[in-house]
C-alpha cells in the first residue's frame, strides 16, 4: 500500500520538506517529484571544519534520507525512486546528477532480478517540452547510458527497472566506453562493497572546454534526436566509502566519452573532487568536512 512519509533532510543550515512516496519492491512505485583542469587544493567544498559526520540513518528511514545522508548537491528538480535519487536537467534532457546507496544487500546476486526483463522508459513525470524519448536514441550511434548503473540495483526487479528511466540515462559511445571501460568503472565501483559497509555514489555528466584552431577554449557538443538530447563530453563518478569503524574515504572519477583502450586501468581516471565540483558547478557531500576522512583517491589525508 502507498505510504505517504512527512520528511525533513538537514542540507548544510537548510533543510527540505516535503511528501516522500515509498512502497514495498514487490509493488510499482511513483517517483516524486578532451581534457580537463586539475586544481590543487582537496576540494572547494570544506564545510566548518568541526562539523560531526552526520550519523547513519536507522535502517527503517526513508530511503531518500538514506541516499542522501551527506546531502545534496543542488535542489533543482530531484526525483526520489525507490533505490536512488536524481536531478534533472531540462535543457540538456538529462541528469544534472544522480546519487546511489550501495550496500552488500542491493548489488547481492538475486536470482528473480534480471536486467532482460528491464525496458528503457520515458520519464512521465517530465514535461513532454523538456522529455527525452527513446526515439531520439534511434539511429543516433550512441548507447543510451546508465548513470545509476543498473547492476547496483538488484535487491527486487523493480529497483532494476527504475534505473531503465530515461532520465537515468544520457547518451554515451558504446563499443569502447559504455559496454567497456565505463562499465568498468561501475564494476571496480560496485566490488568495493566486499571492503566496506556503505558506499555512496554520484554520477553525472560534464561539458568541458576544448582548445580549437584559433588558440580559444569553446565548449562544443552534439545533440540527438527530435528533443536534442545533450551529448555530454565527459561523465563523472564522486564517491564515498564507509568501513565497518565508520571511517570514510572518497574517490572521484572524470572519464571522456570516448572509446577507451582496455589496457588503461579505471585507477588512472582518478581526479581531485575539487576539479569536479568546479567542471560541473556542484559541491559534493557538502555536509561531510573533508577533514573526516582518512583518504581521498588513495591517498592518506
């Protein structure tokens, strides 16, 4: 049956109130409402230093609490599904970001859940002026791309098929980059949960500056499709990973859409959170002081 939850999610001094709609997996859910400059500081994002890590939800919280316990990285058209939560980016018919709670419970292999079951869907929840629609796929050359990657959601069949939402998803190159090197990403990403209690993950895509002919940077990308869906020139993954003695670190990932050869390893990809927040004009986990963890890409603090 739907369950109707009054929320009320600290971000920063903020908070946001709402209606939160969450029902059982076993039932169908509504959804609410080439290179690039590397900085040399951590992050631009360093809260007050004293700040205490916000606690872990209880397991019964509202998902969309759970997902977002380090906050939010802009309030600008979020969806809550029933297994992760986006932002959604009407100009560029895609996600502004999108933000993942892996446990060792959502990416376990279930026999009943299987991504063949799963078809690519348009968000009704969109206004038809700023929805994308597979048709805009047709024909185009390009892979339509998870951003919460599908593999991450395996606890019921209906977490999976959310991730088949079009709004989850942007255009990617396929042979090289989505069926390859980004999917192994998703895979280094998702086996870290055999390390660590809790991961959150956040995904997205980036449009950066290229150098032309005159000695200018100008910022070029294709569109597709009737509804011109962005091609994003880049795509990123944030993440933070939480041990069983409750310490964290962060990784943060910047990959070209683009064929990638097989001999690179995902390792190589690692950039500062700073280059990030700066690229796509967000702040990551801006509730988590960067003092309170142990490591980021790696490397002890």
């Amino acid at each position: 049956m739907l369950k109707a939850v009054s929320a009320a999610i600290g971000i920063g001094a903020s908070f946001v109130a709402g209606i939160i709609y969450e029902k059982d997996c076993s039932i169908d859910r509504i959804p609410i409402k080439p290179g690039i400059p590397l900085f040399g500081t951590v992050s631009a994002a360093e809260p007050i230093s004293n700040l205490p890590v916000p606690l872990e939800p209880e397991k019964n919280a509202p998902r969309i609490s759970q997902v977002m316990r380090f906050g939010f990285p802009s309030l600008s058209n979020i969806r809550s599904y029933g297994d992760f939560v986006l932002s959604y980016d009407t100009r560029n018919r895609s996600a502004h970001w999108v933000f993942e709670h892996l446990t060792f419970e959502s990416v376990a292999y279930t026999a009943e859940v299987d991504r063949s079951k799963s078809d690519f869907y348009d968000d009704q929840t969109v206004h038809p002026f700023f929805r994308a629609l597979n048709s805009d796929y047709k024909g185009s050359g390009f892979d339509r791309g998870h951003l919460a990657a599908a593999g991450n959601h395996k606890k019921c069949q209906q977490d999976m098929n959310e991730t088949f939402v079009l709004s989850n998803i942007a255009p990617q190159v396929g042979k090289g980059f989505n069926r390859d090197k980004w999917n192994d990403l998703e895979r280094y990403i998702r086996n870290q949960i055999k390390n660590y209690k809790n991961i959150y993950v956040c995904t997205g895509p980036l449009f950066l500056p290229q150098k032309e002919g005159d000695g200018k940077l100008y910022v070029k990308y294709q569109v597709i499709g009737t509804n011109h869906v962005a091609v994003p020139t880049h795509f990123y993954k944030v993440c933070v990973y939480e041990n069983v003695k409750n310490e964290l670190e962060l990784e943060a990932f910047v990959m070209p859409n683009q064929p990638i050869s097989d001999k690179i390893p995902v390792e190589n990809f690692r950039v500062p959170p700073e280059t990030v927040e700066r690229a796509s004009g967000l702040l990551f986990f801006d509730r988590l002081s960067r003092s309170k963890l142990k490591k980021i890409n790696g490397k002890k603090i």
